[in-house]
C-alpha cells in the first residue's frame, strides 16, 4: 500500500519524508495518509491537529499526530449504542479510585464505552479505560461470532494447545500470537498480580502451583472469560474480593473431599476444638 504526505507550512517551512523498508519518518509539517486519499472526519481530524500541534507520535513504526480529547469524543459520539440504551444512562466517573495512569484518555471514554457496549468494562479489576478502548477496537461488541467463551479465548490465544498422542497429553502450551487483544488482558492480569481482588487470589494461587508466567497466563485467560460473559449477556461486574475468592475455593474443596469419603465408605466430621484446662 503506497502512502502519500501532506505537507503543512509551519514556520514558513516545508519538510521532507522518507519511507524505506517499512519505516517511516515523519517531519514537523506533514501527514501521512493511506492511500487512496478518503477525506473522511477521521484523516480530517488528524490533518487538522498536525496543523494545531505538529509535535508526532510514534504508533509502532508510524508516526501521527496526537488527536485531541475533543476530536476522540465526537467519534464517540459517531458511534450508536449496541444495544437497546434507555434515554437516561448512569453517570460513571473518568477513573478508577486510587487510579495514577498518566498516559489515560479523555475522561469521557469510559462513559462512551458504557453507552456502546452497555456494561462498564472498566470496572472489572486490571482492565483500564485504555485497556478497555483497546479490548473493544479489537473485539467489537458482537460476541455472537465465539460460540462459546472457549472459542473466545482460543481467539485470544490464551487457551492451552494439547499436543496429544495415543490419548496422552504430551505437551501444553499456547500458540504464539500477535492478538492485541490477547496483550490487552495479558495486561490487565500483570496488573492484579498484588491486588486485593478474587482475580488477584486467582493469580496467587496458581503461582504457588504452576509458576510465575502460567499464572499470569491463567488469570488473563480468567478475565477475557469474564468480560465474554458480559458483553455476550449484558451483566454488570461484582468483585467478590480476596477473602471471598478463598471461602469459595476452601467450600469447593470441601465438597470435592466429602464426595470422595463418601465413595470410600467414609464420613467426614470436623475436629473439635480443643477445649483449655
């Protein structure tokens, strides 16, 4: 795909570009735009902010112009809701409490993505507005295409691969993937790592048993799971805490050793405690 410039007099100057092997270099002044040249209100947006301010940012080997929080939301606002919006939504705040992202987007993305998507990703713990902006550029809001969250998932490239033969699994791992998607929740897990969440208690758990970089693996895996299930059946995110994470795993486990006494001809009594003399 050829790429042409636009350039802009700044200062009574006009730069000059280069484009050599995939690498591009742009100049105070100038517009890259694909081509064919569509004037849509995207390419005017960034062409009217090179002029406003022509300092560049790098977006992998590109370099574009850093749109405004104004420009971003009025795309916001090009964008209907997915589902049936009532007239008077619930105000949500910019950011999370305790919040101390310096590289966070206009203060109104989290309220736009609530009124596209009708759940507030945000909330769920480790998931940022950026990194909610980003899940849903990749993923759109129709989850009708993952039949289930497994296929979702293994989209993601956060499922396990079986290598099996003669019915024994030889080896585990997950597929090497350039999903963005799948960054974004690896994401989300780095940053429940420490966290006082059930997602938190998750990655703790799993670190004791599979090692640091499984784990991490795992509690991703464990978050794309949970916004599946909410954007696929538009339900809001409870945290159930750390503390409620392990009362829950210590009565599944519970009932895992009553069943197997229970096959065994045995009966399990809890110990009494001991009484002081």
């Amino acid at each position: 795909m050829t790429l042409r410039f636009v350039p802009q007099a700044i200062g009574g100057r006009r730069g000059q570009h280069q484009h050599d092997e995939g690498q591009m270099r742009a100049y105070p002044g100038q517009v890259f735009l694909r081509e064919p040249a569509h004037q849509g209100p995207e390419l005017l947006a960034v062409a009217e902010q090179a002029v406003l301010d022509p300092t560049p940012v790098v977006v992998g080997v590109h370099r574009l112009p850093r749109l405004s929080h104004r420009t971003v939301g009025q795309q916001y606002a090009a964008i209907p809701p997915r589902w049936d919006a009532p007239d008077d939504l619930p105000t949500l705040p910019s950011v999370k409490p305790g919040s101390k992202s310096k590289n966070k987007p206009a203060d109104a993305t989290r309220q736009e993505l609530f009124r596209i998507t009708g759940v507030d990703l945000v909330a769920v713990e480790g998931i940022s507005a950026s990194l909610a902006q980003t899940i849903i550029s990749e993923i759109g809001t129709d989850m009708s295409r993952f039949p289930t969250a497994r296929h979702f998932c293994s989209w993601l490239g956060l499922a396990p691969h079986n290598d099996i033969s003669g019915g024994k699994v030889l080896r585990s791992r997950t597929l090497k993937t350039d999903n963005r998607a799948g960054q974004a929740f690896r994401q989300a897990a780095a940053a429940v790592t420490r966290s006082d969440s059930a997602f938190g208690a998750f990655y703790r758990r799993k670190r004791a048993q599979i090692g640091p970089m499984q784990a991490l693996v795992a509690t991703a895996h464990k978050i794309a799971r949970t916004v599946y299930y909410m954007l696929k059946h538009r339900v809001a995110y409870h945290d159930i805490g750390a503390q409620g994470y392990e009362t829950q795993q210590r009565e599944q486990e519970l009932t895992y050793l009553q069943r197997k006494a229970a096959r065994l001809g045995f009966e399990l009594t809890p110990k009494q405690a001991a009484v002081p003399s």
